[in-house]
C-alpha cells in the first residue's frame, strides 16, 4: 500500500513536469531558436517480493532538447553558399540596372555626337553646328564620367560591406566566445537549453557571414575554423578578423595568430575565403569590379584614341593643325603602404599606346622584381628587362617602362594599372568648336575631308574586331549574363537550403498538434495516479478501521 503512494507520488510529479515541458513547447512554437525539448524517464529498479518481482514506478532523468548535429552541419555549409551568392547577386543587379537604366541615354548622346559631326561635314564653317558639337561632347564626357564614378561608388560601398561582415562576424565570435565560457563553467554539468539554443542560432548566422567549420566537445563549447584552417574560436579564445586597405584600395584581411599579445598578424589569402556573405563580396570586388573597368575602360580608351587621332591629322577653322579632343589618365601607379623601402616610381611612360586594360602588381623579393599581369581575372607572370644607366633603375616590361628611385626593399610592392581609370579620368579639351579639324589641308577651312573621318569613326572596328556600340552592346551582354547566372545557381541552391531547413524542423521544430496530444496524454496520466492515490488512502482508512476494531 505504502508503494501505491510511492509510486503514484513520483508519476504525479513526472505528469506535472511532463505537461510543463509540453506548455514551454507550445508557447516557443514560433521561436526559431527554439530546439524542442523532451522529458527524459526510466523504470525505477523494483524489488523482489515473496511471491515475484514488483516495480517502483518512474524515475524522471532529465530534460533534454532535440539535436541533430549532423542536420546542423549542412545547414551551415548551404548557409555559407547561398548568402555568397545573395551578396554577389545583389551587387551585380545593381550594376546590371544602372547600365540598363542608363544605355538608352548613353546611345542617344553618342547619336548626338556623330550626327552634329554630320552636320559639320555638311557645313564645316557653320558657327552654330560647331559650338553644338563642343556641348555634345560635353555631355558624352559627363555620361562617362558617370559610368567611372558609379563603379568608383560600387566599388566603395563594397568595401564599406566587406569591413562592416568582419565586424559582424568578430561579434558573433565573441558571444559566441562568452558562451563557452559560461558553458565550461556551468555547474554539475547541466548546461542551460537556452543557452545551447542562443550557441546554435550564433553559430548559423556566423556560417552566413562566413564558411566555418565547427567541433563540439562533449559539454557543448564550440571549436570553430574557418574553411582556410585559421581558427576563429578555440575555446575561451578568440582570434579576430582584421581589415586594412592599401593605397590602391586594395583590401587585406589578416587574423591575429596570437590575440592576447596583438602580434603575429597574418595575411589570408582571398582565394581562400569563397563562403559566406564575405565571400560573395570578396568575389565582386577583386573578380568582377575588376573586369567590368576593363571591359568598359578599353572601349572608352580606343573611342577617344581614334577621336584624338584623326583630329590630330587634320586643320581647325583657323588653320592650324589640330589637336587631341580628349584628355585621360592612361597609367596609374600606387605603391604599397606597407613598404619599408625608399624606391619610389618616379616617370611611367608607354612605348606603344595600344596596350590592353590591365593590372600589374610589382613585387620586390630575394632582390629582385617579380611582375604579375591581372587580366580577366586571372593572373600570369610577365618577364621583364632592367636598365640602370644614370643610376636610375628602369624596368621593362609590356610596353611600359617603369623609373624608380631610391631602393626597395624585400616583400615591397607596387601596383600600375593601364586604362583602368578612362572613364572618371577622361576630360574635354575641346573647348572651341573652332578647334575641330574638319579639314584635310590648311588651304581651305571649308573642306570636309576630315569631318567624314571623325563621322566615319561609328563604323570603325576600333578592337576585337567590333565597332564601340558593339563593343558596349557586349559589355552589356556580359553584365546580363553573369548575372542571370549567379542568379539561376542562387536560386537553385535555395531550394536546397529550403529543403535542408525544413528537413531540420521536422526534427527539431515544434507540431503543436502533436503537442496538444501529449498534453491529453499527460492530463489523463496525472489524473489517473490521482485516483490511484484515492485508492490507496480508502484501502488505508478501511486498515486503519479493522484494526480500530
């Protein structure tokens, strides 16, 4: 009888703990957070009687949460792919609307060019068509200057996101940091569910900021590398991301070896970091802002070159022999913050004008110079040849010749680019519409010879074999199809992500139709072992009345 109270004493308090479980499930259904949690029982151990064996009941062991590591781990790696791609999608639509909203515009104005040059051919000394073509030139100067400083602007919001995901992610890293600590330090090994819930929820928006791998250990602290191998969490340790820009804004992102003395600082390499929110942005601003300057820089360069040129071979309506209609930077060159030397690049001069649009980084090491080009992205060495007459050092390489003075250092770096810069750069020197060399000779100031050449430029293939509109019309293509491509990856690995998460919360997510169930079960269980105490008491107070007798 006393074993009736024991056991429906302990099933009451099982069945009350048990309908609280199922109340905090239903209550946190649409916390995301949230990991259902489930209580945990066993068969007490019964004892032998003179006549067998009788059971003692339940035994309540613990409250645990449903997990799947497992499920965990392919969240997080299709969390890292797919916020790569919002981040790279995102910043290509943006470019491909600016274009897009613009090209209209953009052909309009370059009509207006080649028609007010048609008219100046059909009237080389009508005062009116020349001062027309100066503010047409005007405004085709203005339209790629746009285009320059709307990549600039790109380019530099970019920039401004890459920093503020390092940010983001070197929070997540230390409260993820603080957590382990509380974790490790948690009494009788019984772990807070909630704060293993706040540890998973971190460590998914971290592998959306960045790929990660993460380990366990048995009381819950999480280990996290990133895909490269540098640790980003060992226990009660973090090891933060930094960020520094060159001057020429190139960006570099380094991890402190040892965060507790702030020294050995280590560059990682980009090709390494492909994941994640940061790996999107990385991608787009070392691969694609790159390539898109190129593309564009070029045909601007050789629409002008041709335009200079022609002008340059014919006479003005004064007579005199004409000169360049335009003005741009074509070399540029930055020397790496970080040198220690004192070589500075003192002259840069071009040996053949037609060069591609590229990208040249020059790095002094084991004293002597390794030259790399970047073109399309990719990037190859260049050979090149020294001359150090007059003490000067002069490098040669690809048509350009590069002066230095002073002495380099080893590991110092230089970077020159060619044509990257036409479009913001690119000035109208024509200020006079006098000044245009419609003519062929300085006898006759109303000759048109010259005039139908600069007409003719619109049809002449100025490179790879194509005209400027073209050209532009597949610098355009080219922007349209990678990105309907990311997009079409992007949102294919949706739909696997969507799966992924949705599998995940069949598992671990809250059915409150099945909750509703348990808590009929459990109203049901505790008000049985009420009635069960009833009995035991009535079969106690019918003793008590045959003894008392």
């Amino acid at each position: 009888m006393f074993n009736l109270y024991h056991i429906a004493g302990n099933s009451l308090k099982y069945g009350e703990l048990a309908l609280s479980v199922a109340e905090n499930n239903i209550s946190n259904a649409n916390n995301t957070q949230y990991h259902r949690e489930q209580l945990i029982n066993t068969a007490m151990e019964g004892k032998n009687v003179a006549k067998g064996f009788i059971g003692n009941g339940i035994e309540i062991t613990n409250i645990s949460r449903i997990y799947d590591e497992a499920s965990n781990e392919k969240i997080r790696h299709t969390n890292s792919a797919l916020y790569a791609l919002y981040a790279k999608s995102n910043k290509l639509k943006n470019l491909d609307n600016f274009f897009s909203n613009n090209i209209e515009n953009f052909s309009k104005q370059l009509d207006n060019v080649f028609s007010s040059l048609e008219s100046i051919a059909q009237q080389p000394d009508n005062n009116i068509y020349r001062t027309n073509i100066v503010l047409e030139f005007e405004s085709l100067v203005n339209q790629f200057n746009n285009i320059g400083n709307q990549l600039n602007k790109i380019q530099s919001n970019t920039s401004e996101e890459i920093y503020s995901v390092i940010n983001t992610i070197n929070n997540l890293s230390s409260e993820l940091k603080n957590i382990n600590y509380l974790i490790a330090n948690s009494n009788h090994n019984q772990v807070s569910l909630n704060l293993l819930d706040k540890r998973d929820s971190l460590l998914e928006e971290l592998s959306k900021k960045i790929g990660i791998i993460v380990h366990l250990n048995e009381k819950g602290s999480t280990h996290i590398t990133l895909e490269n191998g540098f640790t980003l969490l060992d226990n009660t340790q973090s090891y933060p991301l930094i960020y520094e820009k060159d001057n020429n804004q190139n960006i570099i992102i380094s991890y402190l070896n040892d965060a507790k003395t702030q020294k050995e600082k280590v560059q990682i390499n980009f090709n390494t970091i492909s994941s994640g929110e940061i790996g999107g942005l990385i991608s787009f601003y070392n691969y694609n802002i790159p390539i898109l300057k190129e593309k564009i820089n070029q045909n601007i360069f050789y629409l002008s070159q041709e335009f200079n040129k022609i002008n340059r071979e014919g006479y003005d309506l004064n007579r005199n022999k004409g000169k360049d209609i335009f003005s741009y930077q074509q070399l540029n060159s930055v020397q790496s913050k970080f040198n220690t030397g004192n070589a500075k690049i003192s002259n840069l001069d071009i040996k053949d004008s037609n060069i591609s649009a590229l990208r040249y980084n020059l790095l002094y090491q084991s004293d002597h110079w390794v030259i790399f080009k970047l073109v399309n992205g990719k990037e190859t060495k260049v050979n090149y040849e020294t001359d150090q007459k007059n003490l000067k050092n002069e490098i040669l390489f690809d048509n350009i010749s590069v002066h230095l003075d002073g002495i380099p250092n080893n590991g110092d770096q230089f970077q020159i680019s060619s044509l990257m810069n036409i479009s913001d750069s690119i000035k109208l020197n024509l200020n006079d519409g006098n000044l245009l060399s419609a003519s062929d000779n300085n006898l006759s100031y109303n000759n048109n010879v010259n005039a139908l050449k600069l007409l003719e430029i619109q049809n002449i293939k100025l490179f790879n074999n194509s005209t400027f509109t073209e050209n532009y019309a597949d610098f355009m293509s080219y922007i349209g199809q990678i990105t309907k491509k990311i997009q079409n990856v992007k949102d294919s690995q949706e739909k696997i992500n969507n799966q992924l998460h949705l599998e995940h919360e069949n598992k671990i997510g809250i059915n409150l139709q099945e909750e509703y169930i348990y808590i009929e079960l459990y109203r049901q269980y505790y008000y049985a072992n009420i009635q069960l105490i009833k009995i035991a008491s009535s079969l106690f107070e019918s003793l008590l009345g045959i003894v008392s007798k």
